[in-house]
C-alpha cells in the first residue's frame, strides 16, 4: 500500500477517502452506525447533537486515540493533520 500522502496536503475529498477507507464500516456512508459492525460494536451516531456538541479538541483526541471499541487512528491519517481533515468531514455529516 502507499503511505506517502502528506496529510497536511489533505484535501477535503481525500479526507472522504479516508472515511470511506477507515470509518464507514463502523459508521456507515452517512455517519450514522447503522451497519453490521457498526451495531454490534454500538458506534457512535456521528450526526448526533451528543457528538456534534463536543470540541473539536475531545472528538480529536477519540479519533487519534481512540475510544472504547473504537481503535486509535492517528497513525493510520498522518498525524494531527490528517484527523482534522477527517474531523472537518464529520462535521459535515449533516442528520
Ligand atoms: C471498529 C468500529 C469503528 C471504527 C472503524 C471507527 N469508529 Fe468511531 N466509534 C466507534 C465506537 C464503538 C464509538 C463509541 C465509543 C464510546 O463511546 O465508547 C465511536 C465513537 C466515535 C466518535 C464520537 C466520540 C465521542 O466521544 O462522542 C467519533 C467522532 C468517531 N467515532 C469518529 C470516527 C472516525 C473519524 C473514524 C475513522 C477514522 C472512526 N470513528 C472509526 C467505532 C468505530
């Protein structure tokens, strides 16, 4: 696999890759849960107003740490960069 995308070059198209390529399976194409994984591990609604009214600090720190069932994804999105792209396209998730 490569891994040399500079995450600092992410685009907001790529973070969307990326959501697509780390998250759905969990979260699902809307944000929502509602797939099989997603369920049986009860993945946070990430269009919910319980997700959505925390900073972008504490939803930061579970995407780059981790959090509960959910692994850490830092590494895998190049740093601090690559999670607030990828944050940036959660709050674009819209209900
Ligand atoms: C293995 C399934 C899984 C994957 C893959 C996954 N998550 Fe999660 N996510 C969860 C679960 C489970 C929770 C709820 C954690 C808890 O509250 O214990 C969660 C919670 C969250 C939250 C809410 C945290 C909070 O404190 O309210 C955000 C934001 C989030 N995930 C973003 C992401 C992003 C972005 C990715 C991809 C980079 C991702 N998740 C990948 C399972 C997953």
């Amino acid at each position: 696999m490569l891994m040399t995308v500079a995450a600092a070059t992410l685009s907001f198209g790529q973070a969307a890759k990326q959501f697509e390529q780390n998250c759905k399976k969990c979260h699902g194409e809307d944000g929502k849960g509602h797939t099989m994984v997603g369920r049986m591990v009860k993945a946070a609604d990430l269009t919910s107003d319980a997700v959505q009214q925390k900073s972008d600090a504490e939803l930061g720190l579970v995407i780059s740490k981790g959090k509960g069932k959910m692994a850490a994804f830092g590494d895998r999105l190049g740093g601090d960069a690559g999670v607030a792209q990828v944050l940036a396209y959660v709050r674009a998730l819209k209900k």
